[in-house]
C-alpha cells in the first residue's frame, strides 16, 4: 500500500471517529434536552414526542435508543396510558441486545416472575415496609427517593420507586463505620443529591454525589460544622446554584440561609431559635422560599412564611391557630400546605404572587392522614410519608418455658397510639409507662402509665417535646428519660410520676453522646452512657447528690479486656450486678451480646452474629438476672426478619417461639415473668411512601384532557 492510500484510509478513519463522536454528542443533547422537559418542565406528552425522535434518528446506536424507549414508556405510565406496556414490550422485542433495558422493561410488566408496577394514576401506595423512612426526597421523575437505613448500616440510600430496589450511596459496610447519613435532598434535575453526614469525629457536614452511576458515588464535601452543630439541606433552587439550609447551633439556635453549591459559602437569612424549621421549599422562580415554623411553645400551632433570597422581605402567607406544614410549591405559583383547621389532616393551597399570598386559602384534599412531605413533582404530584398501620401497645400472657405468648382469647391491655410504644414495667409489676409520639414519631410526645391493678391508664404531664425509652423507678415514684424540652435542649430528665413536674440530670450537646438512662436497683442513682471521642464511659449519678461517678471506660478500637466495640444499647440487670451491652465490632464484622460485672472485669460474650442484626434498643433482663431477651434481625425488609431471643447466663442461645413480625417499637417481660408488653402494629409493618395525585386543579383538567 501507497503513502498516499495510507494517509486516505487514516483520513477516512479519522472522519467516521469524528462523525460518530459528534453523532453521539448530538444524541446526548437530545436526551439532555428530552429529560428537561420532562422532569424540569413536567411536560409528559411533549417529552414523550422527543423521546421517540431520538429513538427513531439515532436507531443505529442501540444504546441510546433503548434508553429513549425506556424513558418514554415511564413518561406513558406516569400519565396512566396504556401506551406504557406497548412500548415496554417493544423495548423486550426489538432490544433485545440492552440487557439493562430490557430488565427494567421485563419488571414493570410483571415477566420472569418479576411483580410489575401498575400502570395507574390516582393516590396509591409506592412503597410499603420496614425500611421506609422519611429522612429523604423524590426525584423530580417521581421515580426515585432517598433515604437513611436506620434499621441497617446506616448509610444514605437510593429508592427505586418503580423497580422496588435500593442501592447505598455512602460506604458503611458495618454499622456507622465511617458515620451516619441524615438528612438529603435531589436537585431538580435529579442528577444530585445534597445529604447531611455525620462523621465518627461527631462533626457534621453536607456532601454532594452524583445521583447516578455504578458503585457508591464519590462526594465533594462542600461544609462542615462544629461538634455538636449540624446543616441540614431541605431543597435546591431551580438553577441548580443554591440549597437551602437549616443550621443549627449548639446553644440551640437556628439559622435560615442559602448555601452555595459550588463552594458550600452561606448566605445567612434569618436567625431563629430554637424551634427550627419542619420544611422549607425554593419558588419556581427560585426568588423566594417558603418555610413553616411552630408558634413560641405552642406545638399545635405554626405559621407559613415566604422570604425573599435577599432576605430583603418576609410576609406571613398562611397564618391561623393551626397546624400548617409546608408541603410543596406548584410551578403555577401555588404553595401546598397541610392544615389541622378543619380538624383534619387535609391538604390546601393558597397562591403566592412576588412573595404575598394573593386570597384565600382554598381546600385542595380532604383528610390526606400525613403532614410530611417527601416532595412535589412538576407534574403535580405529591409524595408524602405515613405510618403503614395503626400501632398499639398490648401486654400478653407469656409462657416462658415453651417461648410462647398465650391465647388467651383477648387481649389483657390493648391501647391505640399514634406511634413508638416503648413500654417498660416498673420493678414491681404494678405500673407499665409508654409514649405516643405523634404521626411520625418525632414529637410532641405523650406520657402514659398503666395501672395493673385498676386497668386504667394515666397521662403524665411533663415539659418535653419529645422523649424516648422512659423507665419508672424501682417504686415507680419517678421516670428517667432522654429527652428534648420544649426549648430544644437535649439531656436527661427526671419527671414526677404524680405532678409532672420535669428537671434536667445532664446536659449534652448531642443527642448521641449521652444515652439509656437506667435506674440502680436501689432507685438511689442513674447510670447512663456517654461518647468520649472513642471511648464509651457508664456514669453513675446519685439523685441526692448529684455526684457523677465512672463506673468502667471502654475503647471501642482497640483490643483489651475492657474493648467492648462500639456500644448501641445497655441494660442492667435486677440484681445490680451485671450490664449488657450490644457492641458493634467494626474490625470482625460482627454484631456481639456481651455482659459486663458492674464491680469490674473482662466483657462476656453471649451471643455473636451478622453485623446491625441485634436491637440495640429492644432488649430486656429477666427478672432473675439470669439472661436477657432481645430482639434479632437484619437491615431487610422482611417481615420474618424480625426474631426474639433469649440468651441464658448459662446456658445457649435460643429462638423464642413468637410472631414478631408486627411488632413496632420494643417489648418488655413483667418482673414475675408472667406477660410481656409489646408496641405492635395492626397491619402491615414499617411504613409507607403514597403518591397524591389529582388534588391541583390544573393538574386534574391536564389529566383528564391527555387521557382523551
């Protein structure tokens, strides 16, 4: 071959790479611009339009296709037109090289064994377990939700509303190992997530990743805070540029403001205190946003302000002696939110015009049962979380021996509550406390106490917005707490059985750093945990004296006869002797039972299994000291995930022979043996993630004129 038949085939080579190299940079825009119309705009039957160009023009790179074919037929099932299954099917026919494709198409029609997502509109359940959380937002499509695993290894998580599947995008392979995810937010292009990140040096920051992608995605930290302080992103401006931002202070105050994403700098807005916000949105021009706020100490009441992002004007929109909650921001400039006003949970919009709201309030859903928003798409549809099932506190006759709760054709105490349970005995049997926390578990939190010789219950006053895991006093005279005031500071209090009347133990700045306050036998002192950079120390306090002495330290890192790994819960035993301890071994991998002599010496395993698979909340001693119960399980969903164990002094760990897959939030064994109380859910178990639809009226008359 000729030099000169060399340089034509190297030219021509050299064409076909730039030809095909802009054809697939054209092909990209295209879907660039397809997925703005679609997610940005919210304009279903125009995106479907340019989704099927691309899959037409561009045919030859497969790829690409397929992928158009994919995005179309969601766009078909979002609308509720049957068009959705014909081009799935198309996408199996024709496609059948896009192995990737054609699974997701092959799952939403329900082939292979695979259960299909109905192609339906209208409100329905999206996502129903005990994984389901509400730390999280959906993606703009309305396909994808984010969320924390508290029930698993911590990490932030990646929801597949539509595939039914979840991926990590942190990258704790053990309980907490490298911290824990909290709060996060996707960008409205769906491209990003913001998520609030917890370190095991206790300090707070926010992080960017890609949304998408194989692997868990590398972040950019873009700021961090003080010990004790956190940032918590609640929604991006529509450019993509801003977050906003909680911050909150450790003397308890908080700061509204915008924060860059590019270099994390804020831009402060307002000052507040220590009441914090429950949701703030940006406006579809992205000039203002929209935030609810709780009046002063009055928890059944709170107020909507819309604020300028120049902090240059703020006007209250929505302001009456309810409840109202901030639920989402129409593109028409409708603001969405939920009011108690009518003695129902129901949802209203009220429009918003240069930040003032432009007439009254109109109803837009009645009774919607959830005040917590996960989200509004701009196709109008709105994400909301709620309890799965009604939760109820019970106690049951139990028989020890055989590891079974008795039929004893009804049950001896049964009370309906709006969530946690958490019921303890006191240490002689003739009193049983419990809380109910509102829908979604954060407060404000009601204080019960069943009586065992009257049957009936009795509501505790108290001072505190919220509280967990309570335990009565060896003559039940007083109730020990962690808890948070209706100030926001969190510690540990004691409250008057019979007055009320609630004083702080111990102060701390964060709520991990100081936890399971428990009774001595003698009701003389409080001994509870507290983080000490690695170390974990159990104090005593003495109620009369209030000297705080350290009854053992351990190091979670390192080996020794005192290393009992990173401790999750603890509980002492009746007797006052021994302490157990649920540890986390971060270097073996393992989740450990162990017990510890409270007069000194070298920890005692129990029982050793799967990381995160034993409850470092949900366990109990037996009334002779002679073992503990405690809940097993897994980070999974499944209902039979859930197990009880009793796990002897001297003798092996066994299986108890009870249904614990409705059980909600812990359990506890009467001192004589005899019955256990349970928190128990009346249905499905978890919670659920419902998408509205149909309550705008613009969205419905949209509706209704695309199905025609």
């Amino acid at each position: 071959m000729t030099i000169r038949s060399l340089w034509l085939v190297a030219a021509l080579a050299s064409a076909l790479t730039v030809g095909t190299a802009a054809q697939t940079t054209s092909a990209k825009t295209a879907m660039e611009a397809a997925r703005k119309t679609e997610v940005v705009d919210g304009d279903l039957r125009a995106a479907i339009k340019q989704y099927a160009a691309i899959a037409d023009k561009f045919k030859a790179d497969r790829g690409i296709a397929a992928d158009a074919l994919l995005r179309m037929a969601e766009c078909y099932q979002k609308l509720g037109d049957a068009q959705a299954r014909e081009t799935y099917q198309r996408l199996i026919r024709d496609f059948g090289d896009q192995k990737e494709a054609v699974a997701v198409a092959r799952m939403r029609l329900g082939v292979g064994g695979s259960t299909a997502v109905a192609v339906a509109k209208g409100d329905r359940a999206v996502w129903t377990g005990r994984d389901v959380d509400l730390f999280g937002t959906v993606s703009p499509d309305g396909r994808y939700l984010t969320y924390v695993d508290w029930g698993g290894l911590e990490n932030v998580m990646l929801r597949d509303l539509v595939g039914g599947t979840s991926r990590p995008l942190t990258n704790n392979t053990t309980v907490g190992e490298f911290g824990l995810g909290e709060w996060s937010a996707i960008s409205r292009d769906g491209e990003q997530v913001a998520y609030e990140w917890i370190g095991l040096d206790r300090k707070d920051e926010l992080r960017i990743a890609p949304l998408h992608g194989p692997g868990v995605p590398a972040f950019r930290r873009i700021r961090q805070v003080d010990p004790g302080e956190s940032v918590r992103p609640f929604d991006w401006s529509p450019d993509g540029k801003w977050l906003a931002v909680l911050i909150e202070r450790t003397d308890r105050s908080s700061q509204i403001g915008i924060m860059s994403v590019q270099d994390g700098s804020l831009r402060p807005l307002k000052s507040i205190d220590w009441r914090g916000v429950n949701k703030m949105v940006f406006s579809p021009d992205g000039r203002f946003i929209a935030y609810d706020i709780i009046d002063g100490e009055a928890r059944d009441r709170a107020r909507i302000y819309v604020m300028a992002v120049d902090a240059s004007r703020e006007v209250a929109v929505v302001d009456d002696a309810s409840r109202n909650n901030v639920m989402g921001w129409a593109p028409d400039g409708r603001l969405v939110f939920a009011s108690d006003r009518t003695g129902t949970r129901s949802l209203w919009t009220v429009r918003v015009e240069d930040g003032r709201a432009k007439g009254e309030p109109r109803l837009a859903k009645e009774n919607v049962g959830s005040t917590w928003s996960l989200g509004l798409t701009p196709t109008g549809t709105l994400y909301v979380w709620q309890p799965a099932s009604t939760t109820y506190v019970r106690v049951a006759p139990f028989e020890f021996a055989s590891g079974r709760l008795i039929d004893s054709g009804g049950a001896t105490f049964q009370r309906f509550i709006e969530s946690r349970g958490r019921p303890s005995w006191s240490a002689d049997a003739r009193h049983l406390v419990y809380i109910s926390c509102g829908t979604a578990g954060g407060g404000p939190c009601t204080l019960f106490v069943h009586s065992t010789e009257t049957g009936g219950v009795r509501q505790i006053p108290h001072a505190l917005g919220y509280l967990a895991f309570p335990r009565l006093a060896p003559d039940a005279h007083a109730i020990v707490t962690n808890g948070r005031d209706l100030k926001g500071r969190d510690g540990i209090y004691l409250i008057d059985a019979a007055t009320g009347q609630t004083s702080l133990i111990t102060a701390f700045v964060n709520p991990t750093q100081s936890r399971n306050p428990e009774w001595s036998s003698d009701g003389r002192a409080i001994l509870y945990l507290e983080d000490h950079d690695r170390d974990t120390v159990l104090l005593r306090r003495d109620i009369a004296s209030s000297e705080i002495t350290e009854v053992f330290r351990t190091d979670g890192r390192t080996a020794g006869s005192a290393a009992v790994g990173r401790i999750r819960g603890m509980r002492l035993s009746p007797d006052g002797r021994l302490v157990g301890l649920v540890r986390e071994d971060p270097d073996r991998k393992v989740s450990t039972f162990v017990v510890m002599p409270l007069s000194g010496g070298a920890p005692r395993v129990l029982l050793e299994t799967s990381p995160s698979s034993l409850s470092g909340m949900y366990f109990q001693w037996m009334p002779d000291s002679s073992g503990v119960t405690i809940e097993k399980g897994g980070p999974s969903t499944a209902e039979a995930a859930i197990e009880v164990w009793h796990l002897p002094l001297n003798a092996p760990a066994r299986k108890l022979d009870i249904d614990a897959r409705f059980w909600g939030e812990g359990f506890s064994v009467r001192p004589d043996g005899r019955q256990i109380a349970f928190a128990a859910q009346a249905g499905a178990p978890g919670a659920e993630v419902w998408a509205l639809e149909n309550f705008l009226p613009a969205q419905a008359s949209t509706r209704q004129s695309a199905g025609k």
